[in-house]
C-alpha cells in the first residue's frame, strides 16, 4: 500500500494466535486500509491498518480481490 507504518488490529493478531503458535491458520482473510495519521509528530502522512473480513455463509468460493470505497 505504499506506506511503512503498518498497524495490525487487535481481532487479527486474536485470530492469528487463537490456535496457538504451532497450528496457525492457513488462510486468513484481511482487509487493508489506508489511512491518515492525526499524530503531530509522524514521519509519514498516511498508515496502513489490516483487520479481519468477513466471511460469507456461502464460503470462498468464487470470490476475488475487491476495491472498496470508505462509503460502505
């Protein structure tokens, strides 16, 4: 996403670590945010914050990559 400031959410790293440190999930499905930084003192303007996505009921099948704007 262009930016070195990479910020992880608090439910991805539960999810990652959920099973422990020998079995961790194969797949995980995030979603990748660029932001602005309010912080008066940062180094850059914008931050990448990674959250968990949702999940369909239907499952995985048949989905791809998918821009999403702030509005929804």
């Amino acid at each position: 996403m262009g930016t070195t400031d990479v910020r992880i959410d608090v439910k991805l790293n539960k999810l990652i670590w959920s099973s422990g440190i020998r079995s961790v999930p194969r797949r995980v499905r995030v979603r990748i945010a660029r932001r602005r930084n309010d912080e008066e003192d940062a180094k850059e303007e914008l931050y990448s914050l990674v959250t968990v996505a949702e999940v369909p009921a239907e499952g995985l099948k048949g989905l791809g990559t998918k821009v999403v704007d702030d509005t929804e």
